[in-house]
C-alpha cells in the first residue's frame, strides 16, 4: 500500500479537477483543504485508491508535524 499526501496526489493527477474527480468530490473541496493546510493523506493499492484520513490534533493538543507524510507501509 502507498500512501501521498494530498498535495502530492494532485500534482500527480496534474491537475485540481482531475484529482477531485478521482476522489469523488469537488475542486474546490481539496482547494480550501490546501489552503487550510489540512493534514489529509490518500491511500492506494495496485494504483486503486482504497482510502483517505486526516491527521488532526486532539484534546486541545498543539498539532507538531514532525514528518511530512506517514512512510509507505
């Protein structure tokens, strides 16, 4: 399994719409997700994408991003 932030899966798709049209949702949805510097990583299998999560911060906790994107598992 592999897994891109949501950044690096838009410059692979080349383009805004055509990621948001292979995540099933709107351009502006991943448009304002990047501009709020959302933590979302796109997962995929065999070149199928088979899920997505958000890493947010919890309990009131500062958020500390010490690694840009989750190693490949």
């Amino acid at each position: 399994m592999e897994t891109l932030s949501l950044t690096d899966f838009i410059e692979e798709a080349k383009s805004q719409p055509l990621a948001a049209k292979m995540l099933g949702c709107h351009q502006t949805a991943l448009s304002a997700a990047i501009r709020k510097n959302r933590q979302i990583f796109i997962q995929r299998a065999k070149g199928q994408i088979v899920g997505a999560y958000e890493v947010k911060p919890a309990l009131n906790l500062p958020f500390v991003d010490k690694q840009k994107t989750p190693s490949v598992i």
